[in-house]
C-alpha cells in the first residue's frame, strides 16, 4: 500500500501540476475510468507531428501523475470486444481526489478505490466510449454539435406506475444539433452480456415513461431510445425481440446499431425504417 499524501504535500504537488494535468484528474473524477487512448484523444490528439508523438506525451503525462499518486491503472488489462484491445484502465486515486476537493470536502470524507468488477470495467469504459465519440463526430462535422450531454445519474428519470415510483436509467443523455434540427436521444451501452429479457424489460420502462408525456411536455418531444451492441448478430436478435413484444400496437421509438454507424446516425438522423 503506498504512503498516504499529507494535505501539506497534496499543497505542494498542486503547485507544480499544470492545467491539463489538473483537466485530467477532473476528467477521471467525471468518467471513472478511461483507457490511456482515450485519455489521448481528449487531451493529446492534435498538435504532434505522429499519432506515436502523441501516444508518447500521453504516456508521459500519466506516468507523472502516477509519479505524484494522484492517479493509478487497474491491477489488470481486459478484453473490451468492439471497444478497444487491452490497453491501461486508469482512475483516481484518494490524493488526487483529495487534491481535486480539499476546498469543498470535509478531513473525514475519503473517496477509496475499489477494483471494480470486469462487468462493471466494461460498461464504464463503453460508456465514456460512447460521450468521447459523440464529441469526435461532432468535432469532425462543423453542421453538428452537443447541446447537452448527460451521464448516470444526471440522465435518470423517475416515474409513477401502478402507485409506485420507477427509476428510467438510460447510460446516457443527448441532445444533438445539425442545422435547425435538434435530435435527443436515450442511449444504452449494451455488451451481450444480458439476455434479452432483460432488454426487453428496460424497453417496457421506456415505453412506459413514454405514456406519462413528463419528457414530451418538457422538452416537446421524446427521445429516439438508441441501443449500442457489439455485434449484428445481438442487434438482430434485440430487434427481432422488441418486434415481437411491441409489434404495431406501441409507437417506434427504439434504434439498435453498432458503433460503426453512430456518425452517420448522427449525421444524417433516423429513417423510419430504422426505427423499431
């Protein structure tokens, strides 16, 4: 176990850390975890002459944040499908959430890492994943930008049925721009590791929030429910699922892709014929 950083140290490291390394740790407080790739192409993607330029600055960068221990890598790579090959899983440590809240917590308050589960590594990734790519996309198209974009929990909703209170948890919420349209979308990360009952049951809850109008009279529209997989394969069987439960009788309201068509999903919004 590493020593523990005194507050008087944690003074003196944030004396020497730049802005972009504070813009990391704030940024891993916000996501959790993130792949070193990933922690490229939101600080070090331009301004190197090679993507190997840029590969090693990033390198550099996280291991003198670990140098400091404000950050840390998880004890172990993982396998993450269609969302990367194995790479370092980075995260804060205590210090540097200390470091990040000595003016707002409390001596008592510690914020001790977890090694999390693979299931939950995964899902955390994709999901983050999933943000990083909407900004590249609407960096990349000067007619496209994010007007909103909400994580867990900030993107819950809550609604009555049957005299209860449910909780709606999409992964994500968004609200695009492309010229005077604006898109809004409900987004699950989903990594075959559920059946589609499962699916099917979340489908349900949206269909059923859907029926309260509580987003239509805030917003003037419900969002299009985009399920992102991993593979054609689990979006055919999560179509033909929601096709068979839902039919004709309930408003299409879901899109099931792979990650490969997000940008032009994006871009050139929602067929009818894409709905389900």
């Amino acid at each position: 176990m590493s020593p523990r950083i005194s507050n008087r140290q944690l003074g003196e490291i944030e004396m020497r850390i730049t802005e972009v390394e504070r813009r990391i740790l704030k940024t891993l407080l916000f996501f959790k975890l993130l792949k070193t790739d990933q922690l490229r192409r939101m600080f070090f993607a331009d301004g190197h002459a090679s993507l190997q330029a840029s590969k090693t600055h990033t390198t550099k960068i996280l291991r003198r944040l670990k140098a400091y221990g404000l950050i840390d890598h998880l004890a172990q790579q993982y396998i993450l499908g269609c969302y990367g090959p194995q790479q370092l899983i980075w995260h804060l440590t205590e210090a540097g959430y200390r470091l990040l809240t000595l003016d707002t917590e409390p001596e008592d308050k510690r914020r001790r890492f977890v090694e999390p589960t693979t299931s939950s590594v995964r899902h955390t990734i994709a999901v983050a994943e999933c943000h990083l790519q909407f900004s590249e996309i609407c960096k990349a198209e000067k007619q496209l930008s994010i007007n909103r974009m909400e994580m867990e929990p900030d993107c819950w909703r809550v609604y009555q049925k049957d005299g209860k209170t449910i909780s709606l948890r999409p992964d994500l919420y968004a609200e695009t721009l492309c010229g005077e349209y604006r898109d809004r979308w409900f987004i699950e990360m989903d990594l075959d590791t559920e059946s589609t009952h499962v699916v099917i049951e979340k489908c349900r809850r949206y269909h059923q929030y859907y029926l309260t109008n509580k987003e239509q009279l805030a917003t003037g529209k419900f969002p299009v429910v985009m399920w992102i997989v991993p593979s054609e394969r689990r979006k055919q069987n999560i179509v033909s699922a929601i096709k068979q439960t839902f039919g004709d009788r309930y408003v299409h309201m879901f899109i099931v892709i792979t990650p490969e068509r997000l940008h032009d999903i994006l871009l050139n919004g929602v067929k009818k014929e894409d709905l389900c």
